[in-house]
C-alpha cells in the first residue's frame, strides 16, 4: 500500500509589504482540456503526462491548511502575515505522480503558484522574487535548509530561477526545487517536491514539457 504524503505549498512564498493587493475578479487561473493544463494569461501549457494526476482544489487546500498549522504553530504574528498573503496568492495546479510499481512514502509532486506583485516594485525577476521568499523562509523560526544558490533555469524558453529548499515534516527531509519567474506583474512560482533523485528527474522531465506562447 502506498502512502500519499504531499506536502506542496506547505511552504508560502510571501513577498513582504505593508499593503497588500488580491488577485483580480479576471484572472485566468487555467484549466485542463484533454489532459493539458493550459492558462492563457500566462500563455502557457503544460501537458499532464503518463504517471501525473491531477489534485482536486478541496484536497490539496485540506493538505495545505495541514502543513501550515505545522509550520506556524503557536506564532501568531506569522499566522497573520501568511493571512494577509492568502488575499494575493492563487494556487493555479498541484499535481501528484503515482508509480504503481514501487512503494513509495512520498510521491513527487509540483504545485504552481501566482502571486501578484504589483506593490513589489523592488522584484523585477524571478531571482528576486526568491531572495524575498527565503528571507521570509529565513524569518519564519522554521528550520528550512537552504541547499546551494539561486541561479538561472530555463523553463519553456523563459528566463526562470531556481533554489533548492529542504523541509523536514515529520522528521523526513522533504526537497523542495523552487522555479520563479515574473511575468505581467506575477510573480509564476513552481514548486517539485521530492525524497530522491529519480524523483527530481521525474520532476524536471515533466517540467521540460511545459511551453509559452
């Protein structure tokens, strides 16, 4: 029997502000048609291939609100910042890859994220907008590990950057690869959760379908 353990979004990227802007009446949160997620704001589309499954918005809110109460506990100061945050962040798609095969304690599974950033005006790329996320990460008093350096990764053409995060839930160290960039005044976050390399090659080979128009 296997054990589904995903533990995506658990970690908010927040970009700090005193003001805080939600996310417009318009946006385009993107949807599946014949197994493609597409977003049309983004202009963006991302086959969901041979393994990937796609997760219904009331489970992933109901794991999310799970990892959150962990990673905030008794601090109340956190719980209103990542509150505050809520109002600019859309969770667009989380999906979960199943190996039927193998038995596995934590399935690989991405989660893509816009944040709106339009009070930000100090981020003007995806390299900044990580440096923000890990000074919040860093700020938290949760014990994140920060594996390496941000740096440049191309995703579909675009100009994204990457940083690896270790988030140990449970006592089992969780890698978490963050992919940023900024696009029409979002910040596009996509976050590949994993225990192990063949994972992570899992991952980024989902991730080298993705396409921009």
């Amino acid at each position: 029997m296997k054990i589904f353990a995903p533990v995506f979004v658990a970690l908010l990227l927040v970009v700090s502000c005193k003001n805080y802007i939600g996310i417009p009446d318009n946006f385009d949160y993107g949807k599946i048609e014949n197994n493609v997620y597409v977003n049309e704001f983004f202009g963006m589309k991302m086959p969901l291939n041979e393994g990937w499954t796609y997760m219904e918005k009331d489970f992933v809110d109901s794991l999310r609100a799970e990892g959150l109460k962990d990673m905030v506990g008794d601090n109340k100061e956190l719980e209103k910042t990542i509150s505050a945050a809520d109002i600019k962040t859309a969770n667009l798609l989380s999906i979960l890859h199943a190996d039927t095969t193998v038995f596995q304690l934590y399935n690989p599974n991405i989660s893509m994220i816009a944040e709106n950033l339009k009070l930000a005006l100090q981020v003007k790329n995806g390299k900044d907008y990580l440096e923000a996320a890990k000074s919040f990460m860093e700020s938290s008093g949760v014990a994140f590990q920060f594996v390496g350096e941000i740096r440049e990764y191309k995703i579909g053409g675009k100009e994204f950057y990457t940083m690896e995060v270790i988030n140990t839930v449970q006592g089992v160290p969780i890698h978490q690869d963050f992919y940023a960039a900024v696009m029409n005044g979002f910040g596009l976050a996509i976050v590949g959760s994993w225990m192990d390399e063949d994972h992570r090659a899992i991952i980024r080979s989902e991730l080298e379908t993705i396409t921009f128009d």
